[in-house]
C-alpha cells in the first residue's frame, strides 16, 4: 500500500519541520487538530491502524519505514518551519497554555483575559506521562490554594503564588523554588501539589539526575522539572540548574555517532526539595526562592487521600485564577518599572505586573527581599574567609592591603593564599576583569584585588 493510502483524504495532514529538522505533522482528526512528531512511536502506532482500516491486513514494518520515510523528506524539504512546544508556548502577545485535553485544546491567555480554544496558531506535542489539566473556571480565588500548603507565613505563600505565575511564562527565566523541611513536614505533597496545577504528569516529582545528559532528556519532555528527597547538589548539576532556569543551550552528542550533537535550547522552572539545604553554590542561591516548612502536629495531619480529592474539586478554580492573574500580568507588564532590578529582573517585572490581582502593590517585593537576605546571611556565615573581611569592615569604611596580609589571620583554616583574589564566594561583573573587582551587595562592599593589593570599601547607600 503506498503512503497516500494511509495518510487518505478523509484526513487533513500537515507536514513540517523545525529548526533542528525534526519532521512533525498536523493531523485533523474528528474535526481536532493533533501534532505528532513523524518518527513518534504514536504516528507509527496510527499509520499501523489506518492501513488495518482499511484493508483489514498488517502493514509490513518495511511499507511503514517506507511512509515515514516520504511523510519525513515532504516535511523536511516541502514543509514550513515551525516551532513545537512543551506546555507553554507565546504568540502575539499571548500566552498559549495546552491543556492536554484528547480535544487538544489550550488556553488563550491575552490582556483581555482568557479562552479556551482549540487549534491554537502554536503547535503543542505530547510526551509520554503528561496528563491533562482540568477545564478551567473562572470566578475563583487564589486564597483557595492556602489551605492545601503546609506554609510557615504570608510571604512564603506570596512567593509560591508568583512562582506559578513564573511558570506561565514561555521562556524564563524562572526562579528555581527550593524547599526544605524536616520528616513530615509535607515537602513532597507541596511539589505535587504545585506541578499539579501547570504541568500535571503520570510521574509528578522524580529523583534527581545523575548527570546533565539526563536533566537535558527531563527537560525536553517536562515543562517544570520537580526532584524529590535531595541531599545535596554536585556542582555540575548545579551550574546546569542555574543555565536551565535562566535558559542556555545543551549539546549532546547523539547516540551511535561520534561527531554529530544534539543541541536543546530552552528554560525550565525548577522545584527541589530536601530534608536539608540542598543548596549550596551562591550563583544558584541568587536564582532561588526558599521555603522552609514546618513540621505537621499530629493533629493537624490529613489524611492524603482525602487531601488530593478536595484539591480536584478546587484545582480548576484555582487554576482560573492564575489565569486570571495572568491576564493582568500581561495588561500591566509594559509599565512597570522598578527602582533596583535584582538578579532574576525578568522574573521579578512578570512578578509585580501580575501582584495587583491579589494584593496591595509591594506585597511581592517585600516577600522577595526577606526571603533572598536569609540564605545569604547563611552563606557568609559560613565562609570563614567571608566572615573574616566582613569583621575587619565592621568599624571602618575603607581598607586597604595586600592579598598576604588580608589572608593571614585565616591561615589556620588553610585558605589559599595565591596570587588569585581570596575565595569570597564574590561574583565577578561581566565588564571588569575577574583578578580586579568582585562585588558582593549583600556584604555591603566592594572587594578590588590584584596580585599585590586588595581594597575593601563600603558601598554608598
């Protein structure tokens, strides 16, 4: 049978391509528009049933390599380039949420507010273990989410909500949300809870990844990556978590070759969470949000079950309410301006444009800087060397001396002392040499080295 049979009239096809090459095709299937990459097991699986279909026999694996094979090069060289998204997607000044749904409909989020349609102008395609999200309602408020988080206070609640707005966003960057709690303290019903309601999937939450082949593969399948139970970050992971929230490129090599690479482009909200503070590295600190929860009394303890069916029954409020918000975001976003851009500036414009639907205008910021002072403070504390120019800074304004003798009274503690800038954990502004100045705002001052002088001087206010 050729490839047109299987592809028959009774059924609209659409091929083409993105820029990698990948060929996908449209397919208009009970008046419902699916794309489907070609080389998808599911296209395979429904050319398969389309010949059985039709002819009542087993297509040969060598008349459906055949196919695919045409439907392939017809996308590659006769089809348009297009774009293929996970989830979220933007347009026009819209945002395009897909719900997942067997209709293949998404939500259309605009300044006017939001619908929901079908045959969005993205494409959206579907990985394996995304689940549907719920029909949105609108009327619903967001203060229907507290009485599902174990949060020790307001702002800790403000920053969730503003992480899943982050999370509507195409494209980050995204603060990673990183949560710690003791046994029993409900960190991984939290980060259920939370995918639940933008990104659903057969496995919610999953086990960190042994390296960065594996977080690219997560990532490219996942529109918010959530690990469980961490004890801690190697710092290549880390540094790959820091690239994947504010968005980077990945190059793979592919498989079975040894000179062609895969390359993956994109940004990722993350969450983490872990009995202790699984973050280490101060880079990645600059780019998270902390929760600490507390521990549940006993009685206070749900019952899970009953937990996850009241959640159903509000999630598609809650949901409307995001969306909601949402909408404002994209209304405000334009003209918002802030009076100091922290290091996630995108982040935190999205943040205050969307604030306004919920809450007194500085409710997100107030909560964003308590909660960035805390793991800072914790950081210097301890970095001996850290606490050490911070205690010579105490009583003076200025100090200036050699690399020698700044690191002679942490000689006990075996630092370093070479011709490089002493270990302050400082991060080096992209304009000025890394051996010259580093910066730190949270210090207070500014730390200039060269192989024979350093100069501490306090940052004017």
């Amino acid at each position: 049978m050729s490839a047109d049979m299987l592809v028959p009239n009774a059924v609209s096809a659409e091929f083409f391509h993105t820029d990698a090459g990948t060929a996908f095709v449209d397919l208009l299937i009970n008046g419902n528009r699916e794309t489907w990459s070609i080389r998808s097991k599911r296209f395979r699986t429904w050319l398969r049933r389309r010949h059985y279909e039709i002819t009542r026999t087993a297509a040969s694996a060598a008349a459906i390599n055949s196919a695919l094979d045409l439907f392939e090069a017809q996308a590659q060289f006769e089809g348009p380039e297009r774009a293929v998204h996970v989830r979220i997607a933007e347009h026009a000044g819209h945002i395009y949420l897909d719900l997942a749904d067997e209709c293949w409909r998404a939500v259309e989020i605009g300044p006017d507010g939001w619908r929901v349609i079908g045959s969005p102008p993205v494409r959206f395609r579907r990985a394996a273990g995304m689940l549907p999200l719920p029909m949105p309602q609108a009327g619903g408020s967001i203060e229907e989410l507290a009485s599902f988080l174990n949060l020790p206070s307001r702002n800790d609640f403000v920053l969730v909500v503003v992480w899943l707005l982050a999370t509507l966003r195409a494209g980050g960057p995204y603060p990673v949300l990183a949560i710690s709690g003791e046994q029993g303290s409900a960190k991984t019903v939290l980060s259920k809870l939370l995918k639940a309601l933008v990104d659903p999937n057969v496995a919610p939450v999953r086990s960190l990844a042994r390296e960065e082949r594996d977080l690219v593969i997560a990532a490219n399948n996942s529109h918010v990556l959530a690990f469980d139970n961490l004890s801690g970050l190697s710092h290549g992971l880390s540094d790959a978590f820091c690239r994947l929230a504010t968005g980077a490129s990945f190059g793979l090599r592919q498989l079975y070759t040894d000179a062609d690479e895969v390359l993956f482009q994109a940004a990722r909200p993350i969450l983490l969470n872990g009995i202790g503070d699984v973050i280490g590295r101060s880079d990645l600190v600059d780019r998270a949000l902390f929760l600490a929860l507390p521990p549940i009394a006993d009685r206070r303890r749900r019952v899970e079950r009953q937990l996850w069916r009241e959640f159903e029954v509000a999630r598609p409020r809650i949901l409307g309410s995001l969306l909601d918000a949402a909408a404002h975001g994209l209304r405000n976003v334009a003209g918002i301006q802030l009076e100091e851009l922290p290091r996630m500036a995108d982040f935190a414009l999205w943040a205050t444009a969307c604030e306004t639907a919920f809450w007194p205008a500085g409710t997100f910021t107030q909560a964003y800087q308590a909660n960035r002072r805390a793991p800072i403070e914790d950081l210097i504390d301890g970095d001996r060397v850290a606490v050490w120019v911070r205690q010579i800074m105490a009583n003076r304004s200025t100090w200036t001396g050699s690399a020698s003798d700044l690191l002679v009274p942490v000689q006990p503690w075996r630092v370093s002392a070479s011709r490089a800038r002493p270990q302050l954990g400082l991060r080096v502004p992209g304009n000025l040499p890394a051996d010259c100045v580093v910066r730190r705002h949270s210090f207070g001052y500014w730390a200039s080295t060269s192989p024979s002088v350093v100069k501490a001087e306090l940052e004017p206010e």
